[in-house]
C-alpha cells in the first residue's frame, strides 16, 4: 500500500499558495482504479512494459484528522528473456529515434 493523495495542505514547489485534495476527488481516483486499468511503469520508459497495476484503494483518517489516499496495487507476471544470446541494449538500440528537429 502507498499514500498518495491527502487532503492535508501542501506547497508545490514553484507556487505561493497551498494546495489541498478533495476526499470527492480521492474516491472518483478509487473509482477510476477499480473500472479500468492503471499501470505502474517504469519512471518515464515507455517502452518497457508496465511492472504492476493499481487496483483498488480507500480512504483513510491521519491522526492528526486528515484523510489520505491509500492504493493498493499487485505486480503483473512478465516474460523475462534468459539467455546468453539476449542483449537488452541492442534491442533497446534498435528503437526508432523519435527525435525531430524543429
């Protein structure tokens, strides 16, 4: 289980002011995770499959009164290449170059 969202106020770095979550939004975000499928990747690779998936959630009372997001999530079985002749950075390689100049 993760915390995520909360309906404690926040900064977010680069604002003035304080930010805060709606226990509404958080129960629509619980909502969106039980109808669909919500991937957990890899940071910012695409390419690579997605590692788990987000399934479920609630949300729960801090101590100090406030209401926090808590997903649950379960990693995904994946084909794992084994083998000398498998070379992950040759296929990564191979990619096409999405780089376009302006």
């Amino acid at each position: 289980m993760r915390t995520g969202l909360s309906t404690r106020p926040a900064r977010i770095a680069g604002t003035n002011h304080l930010t805060s979550v709606s226990e509404g939004a958080m129960a629509h975000a619980i909502d969106q995770v039980r109808e669909m499928f919500v991937p957990l990747g890899v940071e910012h690779l695409d390419f690579l499959p997605p590692w788990g998936r987000v399934y479920d959630g609630e949300v729960v009372e801090s101590d100090d009164g406030e209401k926090d997001l808590v997903m649950r999530a379960r990693e995904l079985p994946q084909f794992v290449w084994s083998g000398a002749d498998i070379r992950i950075g040759d296929l990564v390689a191979e990619l096409p170059n999405t780089r376009q100049s302006l």
